[in-house]
C-alpha cells in the first residue's frame, strides 16, 4: 500500500513537472515570438522614416532644382532683353568723370546674341571705332591706326571708350549662365516691390574676374532693377542699375543702364536706348569682317 502511494505519488510529481516544463517552454516561445513582434514592427517603422526621409530628399533636391532652372531662366531672359532674331539700336553713351562730362552716339546691330557690330558716330575723334563680335571671336577697329585687334578673352574687360561699361558688357552677356551658377538669394519685399535676387558664382575654370554677381528683378515683369559686381575678395566694386522702362516693339525693356564705379565716387557711364527696332531686316554681311571699316 505504502508502496503504490509512493508510485503514485512519484507520478503526480512527474506529471506536476512536465506541465511546468511545457508551461515554461510555452511561456519562452511567447516570450520569443513578443521579441520578434517587436523587432519586425521596429524594422517596419525604420524602414518607413528611411522611406519617408528619401521621399522627402527628393521632394528637396526636386525644389531646389526647379528653383535654379527658374533661375537660370530668369537670368537667360535679363541678358536677351534687347536681343531678337535681328536688332538695330541708336544709343547715347555719357560718360561722367571728374575732369568732365562727354556723350557718344553709337550704333548697334545684331543677330540674336551671338553676332554682334557695334560702331561710334561721333565726335570725329571716335567716330568708326567698332566692336565686332561673331559667335565666341571679337575685334577691335581702331580706324586712326586703321588697324584691327582680335581681343582674346583676357582683353574684354577693357574699358571701351574711355567710359565704365568694357567690351564684355557690350557684347557677351550672353554667356552669363555658361559661366556662372545660379542660385535664388531671396525673394520678398524690397522697397515696397516684389523682387527676386539672383547669385552668379563662377563655374569651376570659366574665364570670368568677377567672384560673383548679383542680380535683382522684380517678380511682376522679370525687369532688372541693379547688378552688383563683387571681386574674388568679396568686396562690392562697381553697380549697375537699370530704369526708364518702356515698352518697344511689343517688349517692355529698360532703356536706360547706368554702371558706376565704386572706389570713384562722382563717376559714371549712362547707355540711353533710342530708335530700337526688334526682328529688323538686316543681311548677315554686315557682321562680316569688311564692316568694321565701313
């Protein structure tokens, strides 16, 4: 009797044991199962902020691209404005310095912005001196020397006449965006206007001096109002500001640029356009070399 209550006991014993092995081999599966639960939702909601995060990168980098094609665009149209398929143009050109004041009448043709002929009228003095300037080649007619200089590029920040504009300002504002980036610096109120200013940074190698350029138009009607130059050095060193806006042949335009030197205070050139036609009828050889003579 003693003997089977002991079997008995024993086996109640056991069987106490194995349910407490399977409970605890129960409770460590759940435990298992919880811990990987958690480690999938934990990878489920990385794998969502890295989503998330790469979306909005894109959106970012996606912004800031349309934000510089607006840009650059803008900045295309401010260096066209005063070129058409084909364009003459009589300008006043008055140049300011401290020992006087003295004006001279240019005449300018061109063909898009590539091809371009600039000439002095008078006074006698001046008169025939002229730029031509045909895809990325320019010269220089010097007619008392009756001479012709190709300028390379290191000459084009020449002063022409005498006055503040060189010969790059007349003649390659074409190439702005192939030799600068541009960024958008601010757009808001200035001066009770909508304006938007531009950065112009040297692309890497562009044959350039400035260290940068800034440019301010108005949001309305993309019209410049100033350019600023900067040195490598960061230092402001001339202005250029553009005013008297009027519409001509269909396209509004500023027809007045003055630029100004600032390390000579008093000092400055003014370019006044007069009789501007857009799409004129002109004949390719005039921008041949032969012109510059004529």
């Amino acid at each position: 009797m003693l003997a089977r209550e002991g079997v008995e006991s024993n086996g109640a014993a056991l069987e106490k044991t194995d349910k407490g092995k399977a409970q605890t081999a129960s409770t460590r599966w759940r435990s298992r199962r919880h811990r990987r639960s958690g480690r999938l939702k934990r990878w489920q909601n990385l794998c969502i902020a890295i989503c998330l995060g790469l979306a909005w990168l894109s959106l970012g980098q996606a912004s800031q691209a349309a934000d510089d094609t607006k840009a650059k665009e803008t900045v295309d149209h401010v260096a066209a404005l005063f070129s058409s398929k084909a364009t003459t143009a009589t300008v006043d050109m008055q140049i300011t310095k401290q020992e006087g004041k003295r004006t001279i009448p240019m005449q300018f043709w061109s063909l898009g912005q590539w091809d371009i002929l600039v000439r002095v009228l008078i006074p006698s003095e001046d008169a025939g001196s002229a730029i031509l300037k045909v895809g990325y080649k320019t010269w220089y007619y010097l007619p008392k020397a009756k001479r012709t200089v190709e300028m390379p590029i290191s000459m084009m920040m020449t002063s022409w006449m005498g006055g503040h504009f060189t010969l790059d300002d007349l003649v390659d504002q074409g190439n702005l965006t192939k030799n600068y980036d541009v960024t958008t610096s601010f757009t808001g109120d200035r001066d009770g206007a909508a304006v938007s200013e531009y950065t112009l940074t040297p692309k890497p190698n562009a044959p350039v001096v400035w260290g940068k350029i800034l440019l301010e138009v108005r949001q309305s009607d993309q019209m410049p109002i100033w350019q600023h130059y900067y040195d490598e050095n960061g230092k402001l060193v001339r202005e250029l500001t553009f005013s008297d806006y009027k519409t001509v042949g269909g396209r509004l335009i500023p027809t007045q640029l003055v630029m100004r030197p600032l390390d000579q205070p008093g000092e400055q050139t003014m370019i006044t356009y007069k009789d501007v036609v857009f799409d004129a009828a002109l004949d390719e050889n005039m921008f041949a070399m032969g012109k510059l003579k004529q």
